[in-house]
C-alpha cells in the first residue's frame, strides 16, 4: 500500500503546507502540526468521509466566507519560474515541459487532464473553474524546481474577520518532475496519474482535507482502485460551496428553450408543429 501524502508533515511525498505568511497573518506560528486536526461536524455525509480543510481555526474556502456558497475561481498551468515568497511548499515553481516529455505525455494531453480534474469538481458542487493567464489565476500548476516528494499544495489564505471560513487567496499545485507520471491507470502504483493526482491536490486547493478513512479520492493514499470522486468528496465539496445548481429556464423563444446550469448554457430548439 502506498501511502504518499500525510498532510501536516513536512517530509510528506504528497501533501500540502500553508504558508509562512499566513501562519505569520494569522500569528499561529506553531499550527501547522495540527493541519486538518480539527473535523468540523458534516453537514452531508458523514463526519469521516470527508474533512475539511482547518486553517487558522477556521475551514477555508474560496469566495465567499459562508459555507455551502458557490464562487467561481480562475486556474494557470505555469509558464516561467515562479517564486512565492514565504512559501513552505510550492515556494517555487516552472514550466512543466521537461516534466512531461520524461512523462511521454503531450501538452494538449496535460492540458485536458488538468480541465478533466478541475470538471470533476464543477460536477460535485457549485465550484467553477476557467483558465486564465498565469500571473492573473487563482490556482497555479507547474513543476517544483527544487524536486522532493511527488506533489503538494499549498493555500494562502486570509481569515474570515467574521468569524466564517477564511478565505483562499491562492493555491499553488507542483508536481515533482523527476517522478513518473502517466495518463490513466495501468497497475502501476509507482507511476502516478495526472488526473488522479490532480483532482486530488485542487480538492486541497478549494479547502479540502484528507478524511481520515481510506475510499475516498481525498485520502492520501494512491491505490488506483477507483478515478472518480466518491461520496465523501462530493459531500465535502457541496459542504464548502453547496450543490450545483439545478438547470433553470430563464427564456423561451419561439420554441427555443434556454437554460442556465451547471456551467453551462443550454439552448433546446424544438420543431413545433
Ligand atoms: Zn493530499
């Protein structure tokens, strides 16, 4: 069994750290040992199936600072070296090229594996996801250029003045390139997939935890026994930004029937008569 990713531990293969300048924000400086030690009671699912993500005291999350309210967030696969000043993990990171021409995988591959892993959250809960140019999104995407373990995240964050979530103001994903990384599941449990381990890290970069229990994507560990997010992690998502929304009619026009939902705008046109 492989186990690549305990959170809170600075010498984990696939994990995630805040950063020093939120734990400085936040004048926690000794918190970041209790990463995910706090499970909040679940409103969906179970309190073990999934976790969120306790930064400052508080779960996180983007836009707004309530729970189960939806945003939209904004995603860069990286370019050019990238410094971020204060980081613990992800502190800095560049293009993905020589990572994935040692992968064998193309760039257009990559690039529908990473739209794949952010659609399989939009599909869970009211999260949306667009690219955006790399010094303007939300999340970033690249290659660790100092290589160790085999992915991490980390979140900056403000906290809530309110008292609700704290709010993530950016999340960096890197993946080491000296490891292999592969598209799709081939039994290889030493050769991760792209968009398994990517869905897994954006579910740490939108403010969920590992659950603590295993048969869940957000569990740490890389087994390649299912590629799909499971019960928990749908839970944890709608937990943090509520159920995607049901398709609504906003107008209909000579038998043409528009709806809104889901991230997507639908337009039926029906021969009447
Ligand atoms: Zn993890």
């Amino acid at each position: 069994m492989r186990e690549p990713d305990n959170a809170g531990k600075g010498d984990s293969e696939w994990g995630f750290l805040l950063t020093t300048r939120a734990l400085i924000f936040l004048g926690a400086l000794a918190s970041c040992a209790g990463l995910g030690a706090g499970a909040l009671p679940a409103s969906a699912g179970t309190l073990t199936d999934y976790r969120l993500l306790v930064l400052g005291a508080a779960p996180v999350k983007w836009g707004s600072s309530v729970l189960g309210t939806g945003t939209a967030v904004s995603y860069a696969i990286v370019s050019h070296d990238t410094a971020f000043e204060g980081a613990r993990n992800c502190g800095a990171v560049g293009s993905v090229d020589e990572l994935l021409a040692s992968s064998d995988t193309s760039r257009l591959a990559f690039v529908g594996e990473v739209a794949g892993a952010f659609a399989a959250w939009s599909a869970a809960a009211d999260i949306r996801f667009a690219a955006a140019p790399p010094d303007e999104a939300d999340i970033l995407i690249g290659a660790q250029l100092a290589p160790r373990g085999r992915a991490f995240t980390n979140v900056e964050f403000v906290a809530s003045a309110e008292g609700g979530a704290g709010r993530i103001t950016r999340s960096v994903i890197c993946l080491n390139p000296l490891e292999g990384w592969k598209v799709g599941f081939d039994g290889n449990l030493d050769v991760y997939d792209f968009r398994y381990s990517l869905i897994h890290e954006i579910g740490h970069a939108i403010g969920l935890d590992h659950p603590g229990v295993p048969g869940e994507l957000m569990d740490f560990r890389y087994l390649e026994e299912f590629s799909e997010l499971q019960a928990g992690d749908r839970a944890g998502a709608v937990d943090l930004y509520g159920p995607v929304p049901a398709p609504v009619s906003v107008s209909s026009i000579d038998g043409a029937d528009i709806s809104i939902g889901g991230g997507a705008i639908t337009v039926r046109i029906s021969d009447a008569d």
